[in-house]
C-alpha cells in the first residue's frame, strides 16, 4: 500500500448532462425488479466481499440483474492512481459511489463491497440516489475477531508497522449511526445473512420471490 498526491478535481463549464432516451423506471419494469445500492461497509476481514459474492449468487439465481463493485478489484484499474490517506479514501468512495448511481440508472443491483470508513462519505453515496435506492449493510465484527481471520495477512503486516492508514489499526472507523441492515459476522452464518438481506429486499418490494423459484431453503 502506498501514499499518494491528492487527486485535483475540476468541473468544466463546457460539460452538459446529456437525457438518455430510456428511463431507470422502463428498465426497472423489464427487469422486473428496483435497482438499488446495497452498499457493504465493515472492518477488513469482516466479511463484506464473501456476504455480497454469496448474496449476487442467490440474486442471480432468482433472475435478478446485479453486478459486485469489491474494494480491491477496483484498485486494480478506476482507483489504482489511489493510496490510503483520509483524503485518498474520501476520493476512492466518491468514485465508486457515482459509478454506483449509473448501475442504479442502468436498473442493476449494485453490491459495492467497501471498508468505506466515514460516516460523512457513506452519506455522501446515499445522497447521490433516491431515498429508498441506497441500502446501508454494516457487516459488524470485533476487531479482535478480524484479527484472528486477517484473510489477507493485512492486520499482521499493520501491527508490524509495514502498511500505514490500515483502518482499525492506525485509521479510525466510524460505525453507521441507522443502518438498514446490521450484520454480526461473529455469531451470523453466511447463510443466514445472505437470508436476511433477500428476505429484506422481498418484503420492500425491491424484488419480488416466485413460487416456482427456491433459494437456499429460505422461503
């Protein structure tokens, strides 16, 4: 992990939105489905990235059109210009949460898996689309239990002070104050998990579960 310059930012004067022909609604109804952010934020190690891959897989499986935005595959290409400073992290959250807004449009569920730190940038995601279109997973876990997973080695190398601004360790974060969904890795399966948000989505309309359609044994 490395540091980097700030990113500058300039909005040209000469820049027009441009009104595409169809509508987010039109593609919602051929979807048959509401395109929404289901936007993932924890502590490393967490479990953010396996909840939203099992979770685009149960989706996928009831016809539904998704894609997964994950932290670190996004690092390698749009924010790879990116280090780990506060204002390194601010610019790789507001990057991803406009890219997340076009998915929205396109009538996609987005799962954007992102440690996402401050509270003030999540916000800032969520006041990008409409009220109902942005959905707040905090994936809740001790710090001492993503210590013992450390999947990555990550904490290990932040201890020994290899990697510097690792959250948790030597950059805050900031629990969402009303999140939609609170997940507790440390006493919650996948499983059980994947079974919360899908039963969350159905029960507001975001997707709709057929009878001739079974997932995982949860209905």
């Amino acid at each position: 992990m490395h540091d980097s310059k700030s990113v500058s930012r300039k909005k040209s004067s000469n820049v027009v939105w441009h009104q595409t022909e169809i509508t987010k609604q039109e593609r919602n109804i051929q979807n048959n489905h509401k395109s929404t952010i289901l936007w993932f934020t924890g502590l490393s190690g967490s479990g953010k990235s396996t909840i939203a891959c099992a979770l685009e897989k149960e989706l996928h499986h009831l016809a539904t059109n998704t894609y997964t935005l994950d932290g670190d595959n996004i690092r390698y290409g749009l924010n790879n210009d990116l280090g780990f400073t506060d204002e390194d992290r601010k610019e790789n959250i507001r990057r991803i949460g406009e890219v997340s807004k076009l998915f929205v449009d396109a009538g996609v569920i987005v799962l954007s898996s992102f440690i996402s730190p401050f509270n003030e940038d999540r916000d800032f995601v969520r006041n990008l689309v409409k009220k109902d279109e942005f959905i707040e997973i905090y994936v809740k876990c001790p710090l001492e239990v993503c210590e013992q997973r450390d999947p990555k080695g990550l904490y290990l190398k932040a201890r020994n002070g290899e990697i510097k601004y690792f959250t948790g360790i030597d950059s805050p974060y900031e629990e969402p104050v009303k999140p939609e969904i609170t997940i507790d890795t440390s006493v919650t399966s996948i499983d059980d998990a994947v079974g919360r948000i899908i039963n969350y989505l159905n029960q507001r309309l975001y997707i709709e579960i057929r009878d001739n359609i079974t997932a995982l044994g949860f209905y």
